[in-house]
C-alpha cells in the first residue's frame, strides 16, 4: 500500500455512536495537572487544550476527571464534582471545538491506588480492604451505600459533561482504579452482589453505565477504557479472555466504543512502558510522590536503582504493546475499538489501522512531546519525538504536563515558533520546522527548557 493511501486511511472519519470523528487518532488520556486545587479549569488548561486542536487532533480525552471526595487522586487535576464547574468547562469544549476537534471527558475514581493524604482525605474506597503496595495504601470496603451512592454521583457528573458542551464521555475502567477493582477478583473480595460471579463483579460498571446513560440519553457516546489483560501473574487477575467478554456485556447494554489498555500499579504499571531509569527519584523529589510521608520516600530513594531495574524487566518499553489485545476486542466487537499504548511512529500506526487490529489508535506521550503530531503523520513531516523517557510520567499530579527531556523540549520549543500560522498538509514533505532547527538549543537557562538536574527520566 503506498503512502498516499497509507494517510486516506488514517485520515478516514469514523462515527462513535452519533459523533463523527475526523481521523483515526486520539488523544489519550492524562495528567494535566494545570487546574487549581479545587478542579476549576484555567487559562493554561485551555490553551494546552487549543494547541492540541490546532495541530488537528480528530479526539481528545481529557486527564482523568474525579466527582467527589474519593474519586480525587491528585491536587489540580480537573474536576465534575458540583455545577460551579460547567462554565469553565464550555470554555475549554468550545476552545476545541472551533477547530473541528471533538472531546470527551474521561470520568473515574481512584479507588485504592491513593495517595488520600495529597489530597486531604484521611482514607480510600475499594471494593475490598486490600493493600495496595505500590502506593502503600489499605483502603476500607464500601457499604452498599456508599456503593449506591457512587453510582449515583457518577450520573450527576455525566449530566454536567453534556451541559458543559464535552462531545462525549470516556468511562475509566482499567488499570486498577475503583471500576477496575471491582472486576478483578484480586481485588474484589465481597461476598454481597457485588462481588463473587462475573455477574456480580460486573454489576457496579452496569449500574455506573446505566445511571450515566439514564441522565445523558442515548444519542451522547459514552465509549469505555477496558484492560486487554490485569497483568497479575500469581494473583487472580483478568486475562484477556475475561476481559473481551466485559466488553461484549457493555456493548449489549449499549456502550459506544473501547479504549483498550492493560494492567493494575500492582502489575509494575505495564500501562506506561517506557524507560525506568532515574523515573522513581524523580517522582519522589518532583512527582507527586514528594508530598508522601518521609520514609516512604526515604525507601524508595535507597531502592531507585533496583527498582528501575526490577520495572524496566517488567515493562520497559516495546512499541504497541497493546494491539495484540486490541485485535481481540476486534475480532469480538461491532463497535468502535481504540488502541493505546507505545504509538509515535506513522509506519507503526497506519499498519495497525491496516491490519484491522484496531478501529483507532491513542497517544499520550507522543502528544505531550509533540502536540502537532497527527498533522505531522498526515503531512509526513517527522517532529519532535517522544522517546519514552517517562519523565512527563514522573512527575504527574505536581507539575504541568509537559515534556522534560531537555533535547525533545527544545525541539517541541521550535517546532511551536515555527509551526504558527502554518498549514501542514498543503507544506512540502522535506519543508517544516527541522529547517530551522539551529536556531535553538537546549539550555540550561532558556525558560522553555527544563533545568538537567531535574531530568532524571
């Protein structure tokens, strides 16, 4: 297939329930951190927002939005939790959509992967009291009320999103977070209806669904963020079978499409492969992690080495790592099926495209690194690359999303000066930013590059 139709394909507009979308690449989902403390949106949100639309993005998710109180994992991410939230919310939905992006909010709760102290809560929600040992945190099981109630506030939120002007909700049921741990029998140790059978453990997505889908209607998409496998050897985790039978459950009440990820915190966070090194001092002294109590800290500072190791083992980085589970979902499903994870290259996405191993493909980092990418992929121009340093990573729920590679940084600097104003598609393959690309060098000093000593990703 030559390279023309290569791009038709990844350029073909695709329906997710009643919303067309202009291309087949998403932006996933992630950490802003660029709201104030209390979830409202900000000028900096919004015009992280706007450069991401204006560099063609066809869907954006935004970073995982909390509800209420126990939902919350970090200060400054964004928020649904009360009314008072909507008018900045149609500011940052109409932002994007002046440029014929679309966006969805991603609801969730945190569930017992907390850090409750971060964000002044004395403990965590689970469905079961079991200790979670990446963020050392033992949770409390919750009452059938508060259950009743959960599911309940999640509807209020997903009425807000549509007032706020969001073209569609993303529902995070992966990588271990309350609905996540709610299917895992790992996790989900009750005895009640809501544990037990795979009825049972289903039951709290089904109602969170049904009470979203009651206040939203049946023409707003709602799709789902499903793992392709728990990656939990030796415990009682999902396999992939397990999970594409989920997914066929949600379809028949009516879901609109799945986002297919993979893993638990527990599984060494096979959710973010990349590049290890360095990452857990950096998260310690820049992350969120810096607020954790001092000898938590203190040990993971003396285990950094080992356990960059012991992670880049586990789940280092490989290109699409998740489309092997993605064509699963495929091969089950009549709805739209998005892959994420380890995608930056043209080549590797429009063969996943091709092959029918997925319907779209999601980038998180890549976007971060270079927010023009998907015009960059349909222009053939190559721009500042994400290498999958996972310093971003690092230091999610403290600092603003960005890239801290100083090198891809100053590229992402460069390409932005020279990017304004210009159209990519009608520029020539070998013209672009790259022709300047002397003008700017990483410094120490430069305010759009991070100080080295803080790189450690």
């Amino acid at each position: 297939m030559n390279g023309v139709q290569k791009q038709r394909l990844l350029t073909q507009p695709i329906r997710i329930g009643g919303v067309e979308i202009a291309g087949r690449f998403v932006k996933a989902a992630y950490t802003e951190t660029m709201c104030t403390e209390d979830g409202f949106v900000t000028d900096q949100l919004i015009q992280h927002y706007e450069e991401l639309a204006r560099g063609g993005t066809p869907l954006l998710i935004t970073g995982a939005t909390y509800f209420n109180k126990y939902s919350q994992a970090m200060k400054r991410g964004l928020a649904l939790d009360h009314d008072d939230k909507i008018p900045g919310l149609q500011r940052l939905t109409r932002t994007v959509q002046q440029y014929g992006s679309k966006i969805f909010v991603q609801l969730y709760h945190v569930g017992r992967q907390a850090a409750p102290g971060n964000v002044g809560r004395t403990d965590a929600q689970a469905p079961s009291a079991r200790y979670e040992f990446t963020v050392g945190c033992m949770p409390r099981a919750m009452t059938i009320e508060e259950i009743h109630d959960c599911v309940y506030q999640f509807g209020l939120a997903a009425a807000r999103a549509k007032q706020a002007g969001f073209d569609g909700i993303e529902l995070h049921a992966a990588h271990g977070y309350l609905i996540s741990s709610f299917l895992t029998p790992h996790t989900n140790r009750r005895t009640d209806q809501y544990g037990g059978s795979f009825e049972n453990r289903l039951r709290f997505l089904v109602e969170v669904y049904r009470a979203m889908r009651e206040q939203v209607g049946r023409d707003f998409p709602i799709v789902i963020k499903l793992n392709g496998h728990d990656d939990l050897p030796l415990r009682k985790g999902l396999n992939t079978e397990d999970c594409v039978r989920i997914a066929l459950r949600m379809q028949k009440e009516g879901i609109d499409g799945v986002e297919v990820s993979c893993g638990h915190y527990e599984s060494g966070i096979t959710s973010d492969r990349g590049n290890w090194k360095g990452f857990f001092r950096t998260m310690v002294t820049y992350g969120a992690a810096k607020d954790w109590p001092a000898s938590h800290r203190a040990v993971i500072r003396l285990l950094s080495p080992l356990l960059s190791w012991f992670y880049n083992r586990i789940s280092g980085f490989r290109p699409a790592f998740n489309l092997s589970y993605a064509q699963a979902f495929k091969q089950a499903l009549d709805i739209p099926v998005i892959c994420v994870g380890g995608f930056a290259e043209v080549a590797l996405i429009d063969e996943a495209l091709e092959s029918g191993g997925c319907d779209l493909v999601a980038a998180a980092r890549p976007v971060i690194a270079d927010p023009h990418l998907f015009n960059h992929l349909k222009a053939g121009v190559r721009g500042p690359q994400c290498d999958f340093c996972q310093g971003c990573f690092a230091r999610a729920g403290a600092m603003p999303a960005d890239c801290y590679n100083p090198r891809v940084r100053a590229e992402k600097a460069l390409m932005l000066r020279a990017e304004q104003g210009t159209d990519l598609v009608s520029r020539p393959v070998n013209a672009g930013w790259q022709s300047c690309a002397n003008e700017i060098r990483p410094t120490k000093t430069s305010p759009r590059n991070n100080d080295e000593r803080q790189y450690e990703g």
